[in-house]
C-alpha cells in the first residue's frame, strides 16, 4: 500500500492505495486548505489501517506548484516515514511531480494509441510550467518553467490526437487551436492520481532520500505583505 499527498496547487487531497486501485481519499472541500485538513486526512486513513499495518511507502507531490502547499506536504510526508522509523525500519518516500499526476488524470478521461498530452500549469504570471508526455505517459520533455510561443510545442503537433492538461492550458489555446487539439483546462492534481506514477516508482526502487528531499520550486519564495495592517 502506497500513501499519497498532493498538495501542490489549490486543493488538498490523501488517498491510499493499493497496486494501482484507491482504498481511501479524501479533498479538501475548500481552497487553500492544506494545513487544516492534510494531517487530519492521513490519521483518519492510518488510523483504519490499524496498528498492525502500515503503508508500504509514502508519496507526496513534489512541484512545481504552490511554494506552501509544497512545504506542507513534503513536511508532512517526511514526518511519516520518519515516525515509521521507531523502532522499525522507516518506510521509503517517493517524489512525484505535479505534470506527472496531471497527465496520469488526464489519460483517465482521454486516450488513444498515438497521442501527447503537454501539462501546462499556470503561475499567474507570463511564464508556465510545462512537460510533454506520450500515450504510456512517459516523460519525453522534462518540467520547465517558460515562455509558451508558436514554436514550444510544434513538434507534437504531428500527433494524431494532442491533450493539453492543467490550468495553464488556456494559455495556449490561440497558438495551437487545431482539429487534432484538445484543452482540459478543468483537471487538476489529485491524490487518486498519484497511484499509477507511484506504483511505478516504487516497482523501480525509485526513492528519495527522506532527509534532504526537497520540492522542486523552480522560484525562489517570495512573501508579501498582509493586506490588513495588524496594528
């Protein structure tokens, strides 16, 4: 069984999962909920496994994405397996990134033999993140962050069916608007996602180290100040 947090973009979402099947998940029904609910969600689901189980590894979002967001589950996902670790041996942690999930819900809703899906999220500015993927979900461009122009994915286009996934895909709709072109612009990042990218990763041995993993930011975190003056 895998644990999984997502918490790099707006909601908050844990599931537990089991050779690729969800057992338990639970969202966030508000935004920007992450502290509140995410440590709340990963006790209710320990808690119905019992003491005499436990996850057989953890997997946690790890950006780009929201710099907090990141924080927090990362946190959290590092606490767990550290906590496994007394007495026991702790329990492994697995990094996936945020384009990984998006293109893993997207192939849900659409598919075919030859395609590419392109992960787009927004970061409210110019620039996006992006990553291409193909039909078995492979990486075949690793996540930048960029300036999206009529040149950044005109080598997908030769595809049969082209997806672009995430909250940045609008972006790119007056550049690649095709008949082989689709935008799912409504899918974001979910827990329940997470299983296949992390059953693949734990099948390949492919962890992190639990002390020194940090989430892929790409920006340095800028803070600002609080609209309401507190004295």
């Amino acid at each position: 069984m895998i644990l999984l947090i997502e918490t790099s973009t707006t909601f908050c979402s844990v599931a537990l999962s089991s050779q690729e099947k969800i057992l338990y998940y639970r969202e966030a029904e508000k935004e920007n909920a992450h502290a509140e609910v995410a440590a709340v969600y990963v006790q209710e689901m320990l808690t119905a496994l019992g003491e005499e189980e436990r996850p057989d590894a953890v997997a946690v979002s790890c950006g780009p994405g929201s710099y907090t967001g990141l924080r927090i589950g990362v946190s959290l996902a590092k606490g767990i397996c550290f906590g496994y670790g007394i007495p026991l041996i702790g329990i492994p942690l697995i990094g996936i990134p945020t384009l990984d999930i998006l293109v893993s819900a997207a192939k849900k809703e659409c598919s075919c033999g030859d395609c590419r899906y392109i992960a787009v999220l927004d970061t409210r500015g110019k620039e996006v993140y992006y990553g291409v993927y193909n039909q078995d979900l492979r990486v075949l461009r690793q996540t930048k962050a960029g300036l999206i122009t009529e040149e950044t994915f005109i080598d997908c286009m030769q595809s049969p069916e082209v997806f672009f996934v995430g909250s940045g895909a609008y972006k790119c709709r007056e550049l690649y608007n095709r008949p082989n072109v689709r935008f799912l612009e409504d899918i974001h990042p979910k827990a329940s996602d997470m299983a296949i990218p992390a059953e693949r990763a734990f099948l390949n041995s492919e962890f992190v180290d639990v002390a020194y993993f940090e989430p892929l930011y790409f920006r340095d975190f800028q803070p600002t100040l609080p609209k309401k003056k507190i004295f």
